[in-house]
C-alpha cells in the first residue's frame, strides 16, 4: 500500500468535508503540520471542529483557519496567542470546549486506545466539571471526561519510512503522537521519507499502523513564538 501522495492538497483529497471533528498536532508553534493546515484552508471546507493544544498565531498555523471563518468550534487547552481567536470568541462566533491540557491529552490517548471514556480529579468543582458526571473512588471526587475520536487527524513528524513508521524530534512530539492515534484517519508530513526498514526499530516513536497517509515537507518554516513585554517607564 502506498502511503505517500505528491502533495499536502493530494493527501487531503476525499477524506476532508465540512463540519468535521479534526485533530492538529503541534504545541504553540512547536510540531504543527504547517503544509497540512495551509491545504486544508485552500480545500475551502468549513464548520470544523478542531481539537488541538492551542490556535496557533494570527496568520500562521490554526490562525490561517480562524481568518477564513472554516472553524466552528475548538477543543483547545491555551489560546492566548491569537487576536482574532479572542475577537470571534467574544463576539459568539467561536465555539470554546475549554479542556485541561493533561485531560486533552488523555482525551486523545484514551481515544487511541479504544478507551471511551476515564475518570480524573482535575476539574472538580469548576465549570469544567458542570454537565458531566461525578463518581467517588476511595472518598475522592472524580469527573468523567469522555474521549476524543477524530474524524482525521493531522500531524507533525521528524522522519518516516514508506510504510508510515514514524520518528519525531524533541519538544515537536508533544501532542502529535496522541492526536495521530486517535484519528481514524491520520494524515502526517514529514521532513524526511526513507525505505521501509531503514530506521531502527528501537528508534519507530509511533508504528506505521496509526499512519494511512504520509506527505513530504522537507523545508518546514518552524516560526516560534516569541516573547514580548511591555515597557513602563523609568525602566
């Protein structure tokens, strides 16, 4: 089975539509499938809901699809970093699933493993909790919080072989690992492709078996946020 399509837009066709539930790996800037987001803004599909760590930055990454108004709502842990994000939010165009970053990715992982859903301390008592379901354990209060399965996932790795073994660098596999397990359909671009067999496999961080697609982008941007502070006076 070949895994490898010609370009992001190719390995997008026939499996995006309008008002999918979609997961995009990365953390702030760090491991997000650049060429993916930018093919899925061009696809024109729109009413998404989108799980991801964060939204990326106005004009970059997840911010490309706040701009086009194709997302509908987000299942997210940060969004600090993006104007328009808060601008539509505000304003009762966006949806917001605020999540604990630690129950995020249990979400996601739980989601991989055929798990539906798990219980957890975090959220107790704040409006995290409201609407779901609260059970004792041991005299400790927990909340049920239900997985996430993804429609399509899209995702951020280092270096792949032909068959979708997966290798990623550093900080950039945070929550890429997770979100690709969880998708039903998992589309990944990679900086570098290489024969079936040649990594090793104590090297494989995710087996090809979570991969149904496999784009190259060998020349990534990686822009990374950066801090900014505010001058006062006298400083």
């Amino acid at each position: 089975m070949n895994k490898i399509y010609p370009s992001a837009a190719e390995a997008l066709k026939g499996i995006v539509r309008d008002g999918q539930l979609m997961a995009v790996g990365g953390f702030g800037l760090c491991g997000i499938p650049e060429a993916l987001i930018a093919a899925l803004r061009d696809s024109g599909v729109k009413d998404l809901t989108v799980i991801s760590n964060n939204a990326g930055v106005d004009g970059f990454g997840l911010g490309l699809l706040l701009e086009t108004r194709q997302i509908k709502r987000m299942i997210s842990s940060y969004v600090g970093e993006n104007k328009e994000f808060e601008r539509q939010y505000l304003a009762g165009e966006l949806e917001l699933e605020f999540t604990p970053q630690g129950t995020l990715a249990e979400k996601l992982r739980a989601g991989g493993a055929g798990i539906p859903a798990f219980f957890t301390k975090t959220g107790v008592g704040t409006v995290v909790a409201e609407g779901k379901e609260l059970r004792e354990f041991d005299g400790e209060t927990y909340v049920m919080e239900r997985s996430l399965v993804p429609e399509v996932a899209l995702v951020k790795a280092y270096m792949a072989d032909k068959s979708g073994n997966l290798v990623f660098r550093r900080t950039a596999r945070n929550f890429n690992p997770a979100a690709a397990m969880a998708g039903k359909i998992t589309v990944c671009e990679v900086e570098k492709i290489v024969e079936t067999g040649a990594i090793d496999p104590d090297h494989i961080h995710l087996p090809g078996i979570y991969v149904h697609r496999l784009v190259l982008n060998a020349h990534p941007e990686k822009r990374i946020e950066k801090r900014t502070i505010t001058e006062k006076a006298g400083v």
